[in-house]
C-alpha cells in the first residue's frame, strides 16, 4: 500500500517522456507545417527546428488540457510530504537518543 504514492509518482512522468520521445521522432523523421486557419500542407522540417516546433506544439496541447499541471502538482506534493515525514522522523529519532 506505501509504493501507491511511488508508482502514481513515476506514472505522472510519462507525458514530459512522451514530449521528449515526440520531439526526437520529429527531427529525425521531419515535422509537417500546417496553416493555422486552413489545414494547408506548408513544409517538412527537421533537426532541430522539427524537434522545437513538435515540442511546443505537443506541449501546449498538454497544457490546455491540463496533463502537464496535473503531474507537476502531484510530484510537488509528493516531493513536500515526503521532505516533511523525514524532517519528523530525525526529530522523533533525536528526541529518543
């Protein structure tokens, strides 16, 4: 019951893989560049300028749906709560010696 918290903590970290894995699959395969108003083929990109342009787009696509603030509320809060239980448990071990 006490790797629950741990393995929902490694779960919240999938979608910044997926963003990376995303990323590196557009500049090494190429990123098509469509019109925003209509959906108009405009160019292939690749290296570097795919993998910012997939990663921005992915990334704001994670954002308006909030998958990305979900996760990084959650591993805040799990970071604090585990900060605050060994803060306790060295006062309570120094309180017994």
């Amino acid at each position: 019951m006490k790797k629950i918290p741990f393995i929902i903590l490694l779960i919240s970290f999938i979608p910044y893989a997926v963003l990376l894995g995303y990323g590196l699959y557009s500049a090494i395969f190429g990123y098509d560049v469509y019109t925003l108003i209509l959906p108009t083929y405009v160019e292939t990109l690749y290296g570097l300028d795919a993998f910012l342009e997939a990663v921005t787009v992915l990334g704001l696509t994670l954002l308006f749906f909030p998958v990305i603030p979900t996760c990084a509320v959650y591993q805040i809060c799990y970071t604090i709560v585990k900060i605050i239980l060994k803060l306790k448990n060295k006062s309570k071990q120094i309180k017994i010696e």
